[in-house]
C-alpha cells in the first residue's frame, strides 16, 4: 500500500490507523488523496498535481502532509516529461527526515540509471540520494549499494563503482535478478 510507488512509512501507517479507529470519517484530506489517486490513475496530471498542491497546504496534526504531497508530484512530473519540475521535487526529497532509502535510491536510479530517460543528468543529486539510501540500509542492500555504484561511474570513479558492486554482491539481497544487475553493472565498468 499504495499498490504503486514507495510503501507507506510507520508514522503514515498510524495515521491511516487512527482514522480507521475514528470511524472513517471522509475529510478534506482524503477527498484531495481520492482526487490524487482518480486523477493518476486517469493520467490526468494537471489535476493530480493540484491535489498534491491542496494536501500541500494542509495542516493535520500528525500527518507529514507536505512530504506526502512532495512525494505525490515526484510521480507527477516523471509521467507529465517535466523534468525541471521532477529535478527540483529530487531536491527535497533527498532532504527529507527521516531518510527513506527506497525513495532515495528510486530518485537516485532515475539519474545514474544508465538507460535514463533523463535530459540532463544530475550525478551530485543522484550521488547524495545514493550515499543517504546506502547510509539508511547500513550498507546492507546489494540493489542500493549497485545505485550508488553507477554514481560513482558517473562522478568518473569507476575504481570505487567496482568495489561498490563488490561489496554489493555480498550482501544477502544479491540473489537472481538483483545479483544479475549488479554483475551487468561490473562488466559495464570494466568496458567503459
């Protein structure tokens, strides 16, 4: 939950919770998440970007409205090709509290991926979200460590990109088509 994109966290979760154990009342606030979500999934982007504006601007004890609107239009902007407005969503991002290291390494692929449907990359971005994931994973994600490798890549480190992926191999997520990228990743730093 949602069914797309980055899970919910604990304090999204609570909050979810308390409203059940409230009733379920219909508020402001899921009226503009019900908008969102309509709107999304209509591709009706125009108007999912003004529901992620309207929770925006709400203020609900307990519930991070502003992370969650600034998540939302993440989607929004990937979807609608508009990438300075996707870029300047990354940004803060990457300065949320508390760190999320699925988001922050999904932003962060979206840059280094080498594929990247990107115009512009912007490897300090990606290099900072990369860095915060593995910081929040402890180093213990093969997936995330292989991100922050294609960062170091395209910082031009591609000495550091190898022993990044190394390291990432051993890590217990380095199985099937995890283990797959990260070796794909290996032979692409000793081609280039």
């Amino acid at each position: 939950m949602p069914p797309e994109g980055n899970p919910l966290n604990s304090g999204e979760i609570s909050t979810i919770e308390r409203w059940v154990d409230e009733g379920a009342r219909n508020s402001a606030y899921g009226r503009a998440l019900e908008r969102y979500y309509a709107a999304k999934k209509a591709s009706n982007w125009h108007d999912a970007l003004a529901a992620c504006n309207q929770i925006g601007s709400m203020k609900i004890r307990g519930v991070p409205t502003a992370d969650i609107a600034t998540k939302s239009r993440l989607i929004v902007f990937e979807a609608n090709g508009d990438e300075p407005g996707w870029y300047a969503t990354a940004a803060k991002v990457v300065d949320m509290k508390p760190l999320n290291a699925t988001l922050l390494s999904d932003v962060a692929w979206r840059i280094v991926d080498p594929h990247s449907k990107l115009k512009r990359r912007d490897v300090s971005l990606g290099f900072k979200a990369a860095s915060l994931a593995v910081r929040d994973t402890q180093r213990k994600s093969g997936a995330i460590l292989d991100t922050l490798a294609w960062a170091y890549y395209w910082r031009g480190d591609k000495s550091k990109a190898t022993a990044t992926d190394t390291e990432a191999l051993k890590c217990d997520d380095a199985k099937g088509e995890t283990r797959k990228s990260i070796e794909e990743s290996l032979r692409a730093f000793a081609s280039k």
